[in-house]
C-alpha cells in the first residue's frame, strides 16, 4: 500500500523539526496520513520502498544527501507512478530555486 505523505526535513534543525510536527498535525485533521522519514544515508531506498503519493523535501539533507539528489534518484527509479514532490528550503540562493524548478 502506498502511503500518502512523507516528509523528509533536516530535523536536526530545531525550526524544521517544529515545521515538520506543525504540517504532519494539521495534515491528519484532514485525515491524511503521513510519515516522517530520518535523513539519513538510506533515505532513497525508504523511499522506494514506501512509495509515497506526495514527498515533501528539505533541499539540505544532513551530510548525506539533498533533495535534489533524492529526487533525481526517484526519477531514474521503475517507481510508477512517481510522487508529487514539494521542496521546502531555508536556502537564500537564487541558483537553488532554479535548479529545484
């Protein structure tokens, strides 16, 4: 079964722990389901193996990864259908943007 959401943020981060609990909460007023998967170097495969609906992505994952990356590695992967995926970032570059657009 696939779930609906999954969010993967830099929670080592305390605002982003916090943004995290806030939009996990006020999705399951909603009766939507999510799961919060730790950024860490395995978070591709958890992934895969979840098949999220929608993905919310931190652009900075730790030491590990960004969310780029995780999203080209969900684009080159047999996952059909692939999920919606939001970034959500604290980084002020302009050539971050772009690049996630």
């Amino acid at each position: 079964m696939r779930e609906q959401v999954c969010i993967v943020l830099n929670e080592r981060e305390p605002s982003k722990a916090r943004a995290a609990e806030t939009l996990q909460a006020r999705l399951k007023d909603y009766n939507i389901t999510t799961s919060r998967i730790p950024a860490d170097q395995h978070v591709l495969k958890t992934l895969l193996e979840r098949t999220p609906r929608v993905l919310i992505l931190d652009y900075l994952l730790g030491d590990y990864t960004t969310g780029l990356d995780v999203f080209s590695g969900i684009l080159e992967s047999r996952l059909d259908p692939k999920p919606a995926v939001f970034f959500l970032t604290d980084e002020p570059g302009i050539s971050v943007a772009v690049e996630a657009m």
